[in-house]
C-alpha cells in the first residue's frame, strides 16, 4: 500500500495515474495547496520542499517526494513503464522536468492568472511553451510515445499537455502532439488518475 499526498495539479495527476497504470494500490490523503496545507508541520516531514506530491511506501517505508523522482521510484519498484531505453525514458523525463513543467507552470502564472501585469513575462514564456510544444511535436513524428514505448516520460508530460486551454494553445496546430494526447487520454487508467483526489473537469478535448 502506498499513502498518496496530492491535489488536482499537473504535478499531482501524474502520480495518481502511474499509480493507475501499475494497478499498485493506494491510499488518497488530499492536500489542499489553496488552504496551504502544503506548509503543515505535519506535510513538512513528508516533503521538505513544501510541494505535492509525496508518497509513503508502507511496503518499505520509504517517504519520497519530487514527482519526477517519485515516478523513478514507482518505475524501478514494479519493473514497468520504463520505456524500451531507460536513458531515453531519462531524457524526455528530465526535459519535462526542466523545461516543460516549469515553463508552462510560468504560462499559467502570467497569461492565465496574471494576464496584462508584466507583457515581457508573458510574451517570453508564450513564445518557449510554442517551442516546447514544437520539440514535443518533432519527437512524436515517427513514433507513438516519447520514449518509443508508453512509459514514465509519457506520464509526467501528459497532464501538462492537458492544460493546453490554460496556456492558450492550440492543439490541431501540433498534430503528432495532439494524436499522442488523445491515446494517452483514452487510457482507462488515465481517465481514473485524472480525477484524483477529486473530479474537477472532464478531461480536456481538443
């Protein structure tokens, strides 16, 4: 049993669906970032860094957090879902971390929530969420996943994708990234990750 500390984010959903994904099972301690539960004493001792998600592995006691390093560890603890050349699966996992999460979350904070306060923000992360949905949409050209299989690279860009209304972009303009957020979002354990700890939305349709 794994203890799931999360809430209806990105960063939140891509646990929750390899959690789906590897059929492990798991308890849903929602964490409610808008209240700042996040900076609980008790939250602290799980994750130092304040954030969702974090998880406790009853089966080992290891207390983990970083959903990049979370999904690693859900990887090498089942065997699964690391693609068909681990150093591949790295790579798309590392530029998700370094770049996509972090630059759409920037897209989300200026043009979304922040719309008009500072047009330099704006403009510059706009224009590199364009580009990265271009990288995404090259790789995806001749092959169906990231890492050629579906794997933990897959799982952690997904969700990030699935915000595309918030960043203002269009889907159809990516064809090869759209096809691959279509198959990801008809996975049955995707749709039941999505919704975790709470339904907020449908997932988005193009």
């Amino acid at each position: 049993m794994i203890d799931l500390y999360t809430w209806a984010t990105p960063n939140g959903r891509k646990i929750s669906i390899a959690l789906e994904e590897l059929e492990l099972p798991y308890a849903v301690h929602a964490v409610d970032i808008g209240k700042g539960e996040q900076f609980a004493p008790e939250f602290l001792d799980l994750s130092p860094n304040n954030k969702i998600p974090a998880i406790v592995d009853r089966d080992t006691g290891r207390t983990m957090m970083e959903s990049g390093a979370i999904l690693l560890y859900l990887a090498d603890k089942t065997g699964r879902l690391k693609g068909l050349d681990t150093w591949v699966t790295l790579e798309w996992l590392m530029l998700q971390m370094a770049s996509v999460g972090p630059i759409l979350g920037q897209v989300h904070h200026f043009v979304k929530y922040n719309a008009g306060k500072a047009p330099y923000a704006e403009t510059r992360f706009q224009q590199e969420a364009e580009r990265l949905y271009g990288v995404l949409d090259r790789r995806l050209t001749e092959r169906e996943y990231l890492a050629d299989e579906y794997s933990i690279a897959d799982i952690a860009t997904w969700p990030w994708i699935s915000r595309f209304e918030w960043q203002q972009m269009d889907l159809a303009a990516y064809p090869n990234l759209l096809r691959w957020y279509l198959a990801i979002a008809a996975r049955p354990a995707v749709a039941r990750g999505y919704h975790v700890p709470f339904y907020v939305n449908d997932i988005p349709s193009p």
